[in-house]
C-alpha cells in the first residue's frame, strides 16, 4: 500500500523538478543571449542570480498549491507552463531577428506604456520610492518632491538594483510570475464557486487564452471590438483579458491576480473565520489599489454590495455575523487608504493631476460587450443557470455582481454626463467572473450530451474559437518587430529596436547625464530615455508628457531650423533642456541644429550635444 501511494508523489515530485528545469533552460538560454548582443551596461549579465530567482520563483508557486488533489496539480501545471512558454517564446524568437547594428529593448506591442512601467522602476532602482513624471520636463521645476508611489514597479527596481540585472528582464520575470499566481489562485476562487472540477479546468483554460471576436473585424468593419490591435478608429484595449495582460503588460498581471487574491481570501475567510486569511485579503486590496487603483473602484463597489447584503441578511443574528461585516470592512478600508492617496497626490502634485486627466475612453457599451464574445454568450447562461438553480448559495451570484459593477463603474459617469477620464482602465478584471460563469454555462449546455468524447470535442472547439483572437494578437506584434514598427510610425510608436547608435548614447546618459536636466530628441528614442538613462526628456509619451502636442511642434521647430538661433537658446534654457540628442530617427528627419552645441558623445551616427 505505501509502495502504491508513494509512486503518484514520486511521479509529481520528478515532473514539477522537470518543468522548472525547463523553465530553467528557457529563461537561461534567453538571458545568455541577451547578454551576448546587449549594450555594454548589460553584458555581464549575472546569470546565477537569474537561476536562482527563477529557481525559487517557481519552486514556492508549485508548491504553492498544495491544497488540491493530484490530478488538479497535474492540470494547473500543464495550463501554467504552456501560457508561460505562449507569452515567453514570442520574446525570444523578437531577439533572434534582431537587425544587426541594432539592440532589442526585449518589448513587443506598444513600447510607450511600457517605457513607462520602466522609466518608475529605473527611479526605484536609483534609491527612490517617490516617483516624478521623467516623460516630461516641468518635474525638474517642480515646487514639491514627488508623492507617487507604486509598489509593483518599486519592487522591480529594488530586485534589479540588488542583484544588478537589467531592468527589462526583472520585469519580464515578475510578468511571468504572476502569471503563474494569477491562474493558480483563480483556480482556488473557483473551488469557491463550482464543485465540478471539470466546469473549473474549463473556467482556468477561458482565462488563460481566451479574449473575444476580434478576428471577425473583416466582416464587421464598421464594429469596435477591444480585442482588435489593427484598428485605426480605436487602440485595442489589453487589459481587458487575462491573456493579453499576462502577454504585455506585468503591472497589468500583478493587479489581476491580486484582484483574485482578495475575493478568494475573503471568501475562504468568511468560510472559516479566519482572521489570517482576512489579513491576506486586506494586504491583496491595499496592495491592488496602490498599483492600479483605476481597480479599486470595481472592487469597492463590489465589496460595499456584499457588505450591505451580509448586514441586511443577518440583521437579526446581529452577533454571529460580526465576523463577517468586520472581514469585509478591514478589506474596504484597506483598499480605500491607496485611494484617497491617490487622491491626495491628485490634488497636491500638477504633474500627476495633468496626465490623470487625460481622457481614455471605453467604446459604446454594445461594443464592449460584443468584444467578449462567445465567452459572454456563455456567462449569460451560466448566469440564467445560477438564477434557476434553487441549490445555489450567494456565491455565484458575487460572480454576477462583479461584472454588473464594473460595467455600471465604466459606463454610468459617462451616462449622467461626467465620464471618468480613466474610464476604459476600470474594465480589468472583470475577465475573470465571465470566464467562470462562461465555464458553468457550458458545462450547463453540455449537461444533456452523454458522450463524453462528444463534450470534450465541443468544449475544445469553444476553446479554440475563444483563443483565436489571442494567437493572432501574437501575429501581429511578431509582424510590427520585423518592420520595427515602422508601419506604425505615422502614429509616432517607439520602435522595439533601438540603434547601436542611440542605445550607446542612453548608456552614457545614464553614466554621465546630470539628472537635473532634460533630454531633447523625437519622441522615438525619447520614450526610452527615462527608463533607459533615469534620464528626464522634453518629449516622450503622448499622456505622461505635458502638452504633448504643443511640445512635439516645438522640437520639430527646433530640429528643422524653423526655430531662431536666439529665440532657441532661450526656449531650451526655459525648459531646463541641458541635452539634444541627435539619433537615428531624427537623422531620418533631417534635423539640423538652430545654434552650435559642444559634442559630448558621438557613435554609429549618434551625437548627444550639451547645452550651456
């Protein structure tokens, strides 16, 4: 009997070492490859320190889930090194193709947000908690030290600054850890919410790699969908699907699986009145709200529903349900600190103030939903479902709650005539609660089919048909690396990769630049030159610099000799500007200089004046 049940423990011990040494290989052969062809900063690229973070990362994530049964572990290890392995592989087959002369920043879809993701962890790694808006030069005049703070990119400062590894790759190990966190404790929300196990592997797989209808764009042309990335009418919208923000975006990520962490906690608290697992909760909230607060107010909004619930319900066992109120309570008040924080630095810091305000929009409502597509057909089964089932606790009926708060959040400002300026960054996590009621739907649809080879066949062309938008998503950013998004130039995006020109002056910039002075150049290299150099720049991100649009006809007024040599002078002291940085792209642009500056660096066609 000992023999027979040690073989199953065996057989998991052996396979979880396998795939973290596959893990291992992969992330390793990728960093010593980056490190052959990086810049001169990051060459001697430590690698022990990259094992050994991996190493433990992924150690402490599969043992992590000791709370399920055998085969649930087999599942969750399979679903996590395929959707590492989807978002990884895509990276690294960006550096094989590298141009020669060039240098790749390790970045795929649109360089300017996460430039700017970078440019705050580059802050944190320089011994700053306080971050200052370095996309734009009114900070080097600011009257009061900076007051925003961010958690998530401040840890990845502070791993980068200890162990010495370049800032991207750091980034890129917390996006994959948190991927990996995020799918593990969904799987445990699940538990909450269904008995079936089946109905929760299905849940796992539409959260992995499901995102809408966008490949049906071509016979739709006049639709918005938010899956689509090719759309000239509207910017996609990645944060409102699992995959995509575990693909691109690692503070995306981390905010959402710490959004799972709080109800799962909560839940598991109230379940066991346990004050441990409140802590947890309140730690994920507080934590949520600090990086991403946009999700704090979904989350909010759910929390106060279920508080008002719990109180009304149990009114008359007023004592018993203490515990309850008191739970969520701790977990509202956690996560309303960061808020009014927030809202504190909102009103006390312009630079924060100027760029909050930028309007993001969501699309129409319809669109918004059609952009879910097949996943949201079967939420709204899996919700009919929940309403007929006698059987069913509240707790599904949260699932629902959560998504009619987070549309009611997005959309009713705008209804009543005050649209939130941030408005469409509210709809993340709400992928989550349809991909779970998605699930029950189907297996609700698939209750009457006997064969099992049958629901396993349609459950995987749901699969497949929900997955489509997300692998040509992949397509296309592997499209935009091989022309270095040169067809997207017309909008101004970064490339993904720099010149060896450009990238050796943002190292000298970082070695010898004087922090208390602007960079000027093209918003092209300009976008990289904070997270590049701690740098501040003139010109380098259409929401984080001030009056972006003013400012852009300024420098090319200035770099096409359209700008007097006197006035020139004037306009570059007045905006604190102590470096023009001639690169490539500006190069391309014919830019001449209106006065003589002192070359203080020059190569591969790249020179960086000093202003005096």
């Amino acid at each position: 009997m000992s023999h027979q049940s040690s073989l199953p423990e065996k057989y998991f011990l052996r396979t979880v070492l396998l795939s973290v040494l596959l893990f291992i290989c992969l992330v390793s052969s990728w960093a010593i490859v980056s490190g052959a062809h990086s810049s001169p900063s990051s060459s001697g690229l430590p690698l022990a320190y990259f094992i050994a973070t991996l190493i433990i990362g992924f150690v402490a994530i599969f043992w992590a889930y000791h709370l399920f049964s055998l085969p649930e572990k087999y599942f969750l290890r399979i679903v996590i090194i395929v959707l590492l392995l989807v978002i990884s592989l895509p990276y690294l087959w960006a550096w094989i193709i590298t141009p020669q002369g060039f240098h790749y920043s390790g970045l795929l879809y649109n360089p300017d947000d996460q430039n700017v993701h970078l440019a705050w962890a580059r802050q944190a790694a320089e011994g700053h908690l306080a971050i200052s808006d370095a996309f734009t030069s009114e900070s080097l005049n600011a009257q009061s030290r900076p007051h925003f703070v961010n958690l998530y990119t401040w840890s990845i400062g502070a791993v980068a600054r200890v162990t010495h590894l370049p800032l991207v790759w750091v980034s890129h190990l917390f996006r994959l850890l948190f991927a990996a966190l995020a799918i593990i404790w969904f799987y445990r929300l699940c538990c909450h919410f269904t008995e079936e196990r089946r109905t929760r592997y299905m849940a796992v797989l539409f959260a992995a790699f499901s995102t809408g209808v966008g490949f049906l764009l071509p016979l739709f042309p006049g639709l918005i969908l938010v899956d689509r990335p090719d759309m000239a009418s509207f910017p996609m919208m990645p944060e409102a699907y699992i995959f995509t923000s575990a693909f691109i975006f690692g503070l995306n990520i981390a905010a959402l699986a710490l959004l799972v962490l709080v109800y799962e906690q909560l839940l598991r608290a109230l379940a066991t009145r346990s004050w441990k697992h409140v802590a947890v909760a309140a730690a994920a909230a507080f934590v949520v709200a600090n990086i991403h607060t946009y999700d704090a107010i979904p989350l909010l909004g759910v929390l106060v529903i279920w508080l008002i619930w719990k109180g009304v319900r149990y009114k008359s066992t007023f004592p018993k349900s203490t515990f309850s109120l008191g739970a969520i309570s701790l977990v509202i008040a956690s996560a309303v600190l960061p808020v009014v924080y927030q809202w504190w630095v909102f009103q006390n810091d312009t630079q924060f103030r100027l760029k909050a305000v930028t309007y993001t929009p969501a699309p129409a409502l319809l669109e918004m939903l059609l952009s879910y597509g097949l996943v949201l057909l079967l939420a709204v089964a899996g919700t009919i479902w929940i309403c007929r089932n006698r059987r069913a606790t509240y707790r599904p009926f949260l699932l629902a709650t959560w998504v009619v708060v987070t549309f009611a959040a997005i959309y009713l400002p705008r209804w009543l005539g005050h649209p939130l300026s941030f408005e469409r960054k509210m709809i993340e996590g709400v992928h989550w609660p349809l991909c779970l009621l998605a699930a029950m739907g189907l297996s609700w649809a698939l209750g009457k089919v006997k064969s099992r080879q049958v629901k396993n066949g349609i459950a995987g062309a749901v699969l497949i048909i929900c997955s489509i938008s997300s692998f040509q998503f992949i397509g296309w950013c592997l499209g935009n690396a091989q022309d270095n998004n040169s067809s997207r130039a017309n909008v101004l995006m970064p490339p993904l990769y720099l010149s060896a020109g450009d990238q050796a002056a943002m190292d000298y910039l970082r070695e010898q630049g004087n922090r208390g002075k602007a960079v000027l150049c093209l918003t092209f290299a300009g976008n990289y030159v904070p997270g590049q150099s701690g740098m501040t720049v003139y010109l380098g991100h259409w929401a984080e610099t001030v009056d972006y649009k003013e400012k852009l006809s300024q420098t090319l007024r200035f770099m096409t000799g359209k700008m007097p040599a006197d006035e020139a002078r004037q306009w570059l002291h007045q905006n604190h500007i102590g470096y023009v940085l001639m690169g490539s792209y500006e190069n391309q642009l014919g830019a001449t200089l209106p006065l003589p500056l002192e070359s203080v660096f020059s190569d591969a066609g790249t020179v960086v004046y000093e202003v005096k």
